[in-house]
C-alpha cells in the first residue's frame, strides 16, 4: 500500500536519460534554452498518417511558452501560444492555439522526455494538432506523432525538416506534399511575415570587391581529443576570426543526428576570441540543443557569415550530458551544469521497480537486469532492483519505473522513451544539479528481439536498446563512434551489448567520480558497489519467507532457472536492512541448465522485524546478492524501514484491526514539517511511504491512534 505524506512534487537531462536513434532516416530534434538535449527513438510516421490522424493542420509560430505542473503535481507539461497563419486542415477557432507538449522547467524542476516534441517561442512551421486529453475550457491541442508532428521551418533559408524528411523549399515542395493529400486545402489566415522575407531574400553571389569579407581559416587546434560537456576546452588558431566574437560563432558536429547537423555554444561557453585564437568549451547542451561529436567543426566570423571548416577532424572521447538553466533575477546568464547522481535510496543510489507486464516478461526481465550489470559492473553505479512491488503509471514520484506501456501512452511510432527528472540547489551564483528520478517506458512492440538470441534483419534488440537507455540515465549523451553503445544510433539487427572501455566505460567512470562526492546541497552522494559484488542475479527466482509461530522459525525458499560457476548461497540476516550478517549456506548447484529449488530454516529468529538475503558466491570469488524479504518476528508491532533511508521508506505496522494513525513529522527542535493520516488495515503489514521535501538530517515522526501511540526517529539521508 503506498501513501503519500504530501503531494509537494519533485522532478528530474537527457536523456535518458535515454534514447535511441534508429536509422530509417535521418533524426533531429529541437529543444528549447532551459531543458537538456535530447534524441529520438523513432520509426517513420508517414505523412498520410499524420494528415489523416490530426483533426487540425496549421502553419504557425510559436509565441510564447509556459511550463506548469498538472493537478496532481505529478508530471511537468508546456503550455505554448501558436500564432496561425496558414490552415491544412480544420478549423481553429482564434487565431491563435494552444498547445501542450509533455516536459518543461518549473523552477529549478525539470521534466525531460527522450523522443518527445518541445518546443521554443520564434519556432515556426507546420502543426498536426490533435484536441488534447483531459482538458476543458479553451480548446488545448496536443500534436500528432509528437517529434514527427512538427515539421520545422529554418528561416532565413526557406527550408523545412522533420525527423525523416527535408524540403529544400517551403512553397515549392512542403505545401504541395500536404494539399495534395486526402482531406487538405490550403487556407491563408495570417501573412506570414518572417517566411515572405526569407522567400524573398536572394545571396548576392558576386559582391562587390569592396564588400568581400577574408573566410575564417582554421591551421590548427588543440587537444585533437577530448571530452563534451566535462569543460574542456578546445584553442583554434588560424586567421581572420574577427577581433572580437560578435555574432561570430563555433559549431561542432551534432552527434544527437551523426552530425548531419551542426550545433552552436552558448556565448557563456566562449573562453576568449581574438583575430588568431579562440578558445570554447565543448558542450552538450548548446544553443542548438545537441551534443557535439566527432568530425570537423566550423568557425563564421563577425564580419562574415561564410564559416570556414577545419582540415581535420576532432574526436569526441565521451560527453557528459548538461542540464541549461539561467536565473535573470540574480544576474545569471544562461550556462550549462553538469548534473550528479546521487543516493536516492537510501542504500547507495537508485531501485528501478518494474510496471506488472515487463515483470512478467521474463526476456525482457533478463535483458535489463544484465544491462544494468554490465553499467554496475564496469563503473561501478549503483543500480538495484525491487521485485514483485509493481508500478502502474510514470510519474514524478521517487519511483523509477521501468514499464510496457500502452500504445496511447507513448507518441505514434515511438519504441521507446526516458523521463529525466532533475532538481538543483542555488548557492550564491552557481547551481548544483542532479537526477532525482529516472523513469523508462517501452512500446510493446512484436519486432523486439529480447535474448539471449540474435534478432533478425527485421528485429530491435531489446538488450541493446536497454543498455544505451540506461547509459543516458548514466548521465552520458550521444558520440559519433559505431563501436560504442554511446553511439548516436540504434538500428533493426544491430547488437551492442558490450561496454566500449575507452568511451562509455571512461565516461561512465568521469560521472562517478563526480557523483561521490559532496554536492554541498541536501541530495546524498552516491556510493559506488563493490567491485566484488557489483551483479545482481539475472536468473533467481525471488526469496520468499515466512514465520511459523508453531514452531517458532522462519521458512526461507527460492530457487534458480539456471546456475553457472555458483558454489553456495551464504543466508544473511539483519535487523536494519543495510548491516548484514551470515548465518548460514546451503550448497549451490555448481554449473546447471535446470531449473534448482531450495529451502533454510532459520530455528532462532529475531523477535521483531528481521531482513534475509542470499549472497551468491562464484567459484571466481565474485558474489551477488538477492534482493532481501522482510519477516515479521513474534513481538514485532511496529517499526519503519529502511532508516536511515532516502526520500522513501516503509512503516510496518501490525494491527489487530482497522485503524488510523495520524501522523506528523518533527525536526530535532520540536518544528512542526508537516502532518497526514495513514489507514492501517490488519491484512496490510507494510505501507510506502513518501516524505516531503525537507532536507536531508534526523526527524522525529510521532505517531497516534485509538489503540496506542509513539514516535519514529528517521535519518533521512537525500
């Protein structure tokens, strides 16, 4: 049973967190200045379909933008004013809409969707709107096939994009591909002021001798390699790069699309500019929303918009992914921040819980829980896993789901997606961000192959999409390197299971290093696993437990499908969930193929609340440990658990009848935080609890009912 002490939300780039690219076409994304950057993990969403599937087509710019939370401070979406000018299809009702894209910025709250639209005021270009769910009053529009559903102007050039297509003219090749299609008709509403100057401005391809301008040449720079988003920077000389930047810029190839694209750094980024030598940091979350990557990059000079191209190519080692946020009422100009993990748990970092039908899906199961190994195992983050405590919906709530959702849940032609949830603390001027959540979400799809086999040419792989995913929830962003699974790029029959020790495993390493230590803010550093106990068991069938009065034991059973290299099960027990201690083993199988069962009964157990665990010791010397059982002794009433712990813990209480308790939490001092009330039912030994948003430190939770009262002392330590 799960209860919330208060609805205050909480939140959590990248990419998640995760993404995938998958090549059946060319992927670019747009976000706006706030949010971190983002990929796609796309099919094709023809544009019949989307014509066919919107109830209203527009042409429109995007005015302004407003990020909110919804009524159960859940989830963070963005309000966005779109002034039409052109009308497809349907009628709007003003000449402005509204619509609604998942994700945003709240304060120092950011939600981040992998593979979802967003959107930034001066966009321009073509909308399929669809009316958006839940929404009453003025008409709201959410859009068809989210990144798919919005095809991109680029002005002043004249040209358009979407995720798989590209129309080198507005009038001439985008409004014939959409009127000539079922159910559409060109309606102006509006002059399009900024696209009829676009269409009307022609390059002067023969200047004058007196307005030629000397092209940036690039002769050399330096590091040849390095990292994005860590703050190294890169030194360019050359000639006639302006004496000052101006509106001079640096681009770098944007590994979000293998570099088909260029992106831009923020002009915070920009070390110094002289005529010879430029210095810039190389970022992940530039002004064009991408992560620089491998290949040449470019310089364009004040004075001329013609960039010149370096002769050789730099090489992008890894990327950190950035978080962007600015703050005008303390002078703080827009800059990117290299965002933490942190112990979220309370036991060293994140527990993923998994949605009813992934568990079940024992492929599925398998393939992630070895992906997260081979992340653990390799740079030692600290991931673990709760079984049979299913989730039924992603939402901003210390939770970090992994689910099969529906198809409605996910924009059209979406495989899969991340939810990136971060917060940050303000001190002085500097901003301390981090991953408070991380929630992943998959199409249930047929094409998926799950393992250990191979999939065919016509096949994703499940392992290997999950594996990139969990490597943006690593806090790592996009390369351009086929050999790493950091690589931009997902495609059907492409198996990438194997960490890249001098990419995603260096990268990885450079988190970690980051995020163990101390932050300064009220978010518990992470804690590294053991090198020798970095697994979890892919294939045990969970522990289960139970106390027998009559005799005074407790049961303990479980079981294997396969074994390999395993020499016994140490049995652990303890009192708090954290400290264990051995007191026993019980023979494993050694190497098997079949399915193993097995039993211990301990004959003096603890009078109260107990924990056992299995530690599973290899024959290398290397041990993996279950996820631990709670058993309730003879003279346990009531206790909470695990503590100290995070921002999630567990009151386990035992009652002959229903009851309630009210609740209410104090700090140290006697000041009052906040107070609830929790229906405790006989049948119901354990609820989940979720505390508020106060700082990390010792709290006194009092507690009181018809039968009996007391008081709870809890670490909380993020």
């Amino acid at each position: 049973m799960k209860h919330w002490f208060t609805r205050r939300a909480l939140f959590l780039k990248n990419t998640c967190f995760f993404t995938s690219l998958v090549i059946l076409g060319l992927c670019l994304t747009s976000m706006p200045p706030a949010w971190a950057q983002d990929a796609c993990s796309l099919l094709p969403l023809p544009l019949e379909e989307r014509m066919q599937q919107a109830t209203l087509v527009v042409e429109g710019q995007v005015l302004s933008s407003r990020s909110f939370w919804d009524s159960r401070h859940e989830n963070i979406y963005t309000a966005h004013q779109v002034e039409v000018y052109k009308v497809f299809k349907g009628l709007p009702s003003a000449g402005t809409v509204e619509v609604i894209t998942e994700g945003g910025q709240v304060g120092l709250d950011l939600h981040v969707y992998s593979a979802t639209l967003k959107l930034q005021p001066q966009q321009q270009g073509v909308f399929f709107l669809q009316p958006a769910k839940g929404t009453a009053g003025q008409p709201q529009f959410s859009v068809y096939g989210s990144l798919q559903g919005f095809i991109q102007y680029q002005l002043p050039q004249g040209t358009a994009r979407d995720p798989f297509a590209r129309y080198a003219s507005i009038p001439q090749q985008l409004y014939p591909a959409l009127t000539r299609l079922p159910g559409a008709a060109l309606r102006a509403v509006k002059t399009n002021v900024p696209l009829e100057k676009a269409l009307k401005q022609k390059p002067d391809t023969n200047p004058a001798p007196t307005q030629r301008r000397l092209v940036p040449t690039i002769s050399d720079f330096s590091p040849k390699s390095l990292r994005a988003g860590t703050g190294d920077v890169l030194t360019i000389t050359g000639n006639n790069f302006g004496a000052s930047r101006g509106n001079g810029y640096v681009e770098f190839k944007n590994a979000d699309d293998g570099g088909a694209t260029y992106i831009k750094p923020l002009p915070s980024d920009y070390v110094s500019w002289s005529n010879t030598e430029i210095k810039v940091l190389v970022p992940t979350a530039g002004l064009d929303n991408g992560t620089a990557g491998s290949g040449v990059f470019r310089v364009a000079s004040n004075e001329d918009a013609t960039p010149g191209t370096s002769l050789t190519q730099l090489v992008i080692q890894y990327a950190h992914t950035n978080v962007l946020y600015k703050n005008d009422s303390r002078n703080m100009p827009e800059r990117s921040y290299m965002p933490r993990l942190i112990n979220q748990n309370g036991r060293g970092g994140y527990t993923f819980r998994f949605g009813a039908s992934f568990e079940t899906n024992k492929p599925a199961l398998y393939a992630f829980k070895q992906s997260m190994n081979e992340w653990s195992c390799n740079t030692l983050v600290n991931w673990d896993v709760a079984s049979n405590a299913a989730v039924a919906r992603t939402a901003d709530d210390k939770v970090n789901s992994v689910r099969f959702v529906e198809s409605g849940e996910l924009p059209a032609n979406v495989l899969g997606r991340c939810i990136s949830r971060y917060t940050g603390c303000l001190t002085g001027s500097d901003v301390t961000f981090w991953a408070r959540e991380m929630d992943l979400e998959f199409a249930q799809r047929p094409d998926w192959q799950y393992g250990p086999g191979n999939p065919s040419n016509q096949q994703f792989d499940f392992h290997s999409v999950v594996l990139h995913e969990l490597g943006h929830g690593h806090q790592l962003s996009h390369l351009i390197l086929p050999r790493a699974v950091m690589h931009y790029a997902v495609a059907r029959a492409q198996i990438s299971r194997s960490l890249n020790a001098t990419n995603d495993i260096a990268g990885g390493n450079y988190v970690m290093n980051l995020s163990v230590q101390a932050n300064g803010c009220d978010a518990a550093p992470m804690v590294r696993k053991p090198t020798s106990a970095c697994a979890i068991p892919v294939k045990l069938l969970p522990l289960q437990g139970q106390y027998q009065p009559a005799d005074n034991t407790v049961l303990l059973q479980w079981g294997s499908e396969t074994e390999e290299n395993l020499v016994a099960y140490a049995i652990e027990r303890s009192t708090n969930g954290s400290s264990f201690t051995e007191i026993a083993r019980v023979t494993a199988g050694g190497t098997s193929t079949t399915p193993r069962t097995y039993q211990f009964t301990d004959d003096s157990p603890l009078a109260n609340l107990a924990y056992y665990r299995l530690r599973l010791i290899k024959g290398n010397g290397n041990v993996e440990y279950s996820e631990a059982v709670e058993i309730m002794g003879p003279s346990f009433t009531q206790a909470l658990s695990p503590n100290p712990g995070g921002a999630t813990t567990f009151l386990y209480f035992d009652t002959p009848e229903v009851d309630q308790l009210e609740m209410a939490i104090f700090d140290p001092s006697g000041r009052r935080h906040s107070g609830f009330t929790i229906l405790v039912v006989p049948q119901v030994k354990r609820y989940e609890l979720t505390l508020p948003g106060i700082a990390r430190g010792l709290f006194l939770i009092r507690w009181q009912s018809k039968n009996g009262n007391g008081v709870f002392r809890y670490l909380k330590l993020e």
